[in-house]
C-alpha cells in the first residue's frame, strides 16, 4: 500500500499554525489530553484524502475545518493539508507514477470550497479518490477508525454493513471506476 511519510496542517481546525508530522514505519498512535487536536489530526489526513460528508468530518459546513478563532486569535480565511506520499513502489495509479514521492494537497478558501494539488498540479477529486482507493488506505478505510464506530459496524443494518465490508475487502474502488467509465 502508498506509504505515509508526513503530514502539514496549515490553518485546519485548532492546527492555526504551520505543523508538521512525521509518521513513522509501523502503527502510530497519537496521545494527549482531551481537546490537543488528536481527532482534528485523524480529520486532517481524511480530509486530504478526499473525505467530505459531515460523519467523517464531524461537522456540518465544508468551511468548519478552517480555524475559525480563539478569544487570543482572529480567524483564519484558509485551511492547507499536505501528506506526503512515497510512491517508490510505483503503486499510484498511471498519471501519477512519475514521481518517487506524491505531496497530495487540498486547499479550502472561505466560501469557495476546496481543491486538490498533487506535486503542485491541480488535480480533480475524482483523482484523488482512485489514488486512495486501490491502497486500501482510502477516506473511509479500515486503516483509520473513527471515535464511534467500532459501534456503528456492531449496529449497523445489513446494507450497511456491506458497504463497510466492501471498503474492508478493498473493493469500493471498483465502484468509482465503473462510474467513471459510464460517464464516458
Ligand atoms: P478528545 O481526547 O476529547 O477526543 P481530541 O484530542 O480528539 O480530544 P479534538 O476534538 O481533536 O481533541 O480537538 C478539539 C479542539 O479543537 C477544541 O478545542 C475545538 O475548539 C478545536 N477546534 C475544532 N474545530 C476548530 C476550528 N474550526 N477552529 C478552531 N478550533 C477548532
Ligand atoms: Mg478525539
């Protein structure tokens, strides 16, 4: 599978000022006190990765993941996610496939919503998402549990299920193709 090395949050929730991960071989885990920013980092690298509905994002308007202020600190007018990628193994899908490394970057305006960059290309989402999708690493992958939903698959109903079967077995990509070469 695509191989994190790094994250950049830039504006994105409580991360006003320009931070930087890096993320190690192996499991990760992240600890702090309540409210440091652990879930608005998990947010940070599904949002990057193409997420948009508010169960993933745990908030309504696309425009929430811009920090919006502190009594010490004026708001903010954009939010910039970057994670970097090793591709060494070649693995992205082809118009990606030149590069040893993929910095994939989405960037929100206020009121104008969001777009992707990959190596400082404009991409589309649809990119975005068949790049996430074959890595089985996808927005709504297995890889990343959501606080809440350990309990969601418990009580999920049967069509439900599925679908979070079908992301587990690393099929839903094929979803996205197939619709993709309808529209052709
Ligand atoms: P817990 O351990 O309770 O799960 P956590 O480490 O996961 O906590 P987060 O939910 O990531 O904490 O962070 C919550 C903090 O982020 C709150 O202080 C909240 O005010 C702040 N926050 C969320 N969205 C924004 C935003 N758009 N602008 C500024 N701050 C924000
Ligand atoms: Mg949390």
């Amino acid at each position: 599978s695509l191989v994190f090395n790094q994250i950049k949050l830039v504006g994105f929730k409580s991360f006003v000022d320009p931070t930087d991960f890096v993320i190690e071989p192996g499991l990760t885990g992240i600890v702090g006190p309540n409210g440091c920013g652990k879930s608005n980092l998990l947010e940070a690298i599904r949002w990057v990765m193409g997420a948009n509905s508010a169960k993933a994002m745990r908030g309504g308007a696309m425009d929430d993941v811009i920090f919006s202020g502190t009594k010490q600190r004026p708001g903010r007018n954009q939010a910039h996610v970057t994670l970097t990628i090793d591709n060494k193994a070649r693995i992205a899908p082809p118009m990606f496939n030149d590069d040893d490394t993929l910095e994939v970057s989405r960037i929100i305006t206020k009121g104008q919503g969001s777009k992707y960059q990959v190596n400082n290309k404009t991409v589309r989402a649809k990119d975005i998402q068949l790049l996430f999708a074959d890595a089985s690493t996808g927005a709504n992958s297995p890889a990343l549990v959501r606080q809440g939903q350990i309990n969601e698959l418990i009580s999920a109903k049967p069509s439900n299920r599925r679908k979070i079967l079908e992301e587990a077995a690393g099929i839903s990509g094929l979803h996205t193709r197939r619709h993709e070469a309808e529209l052709r």
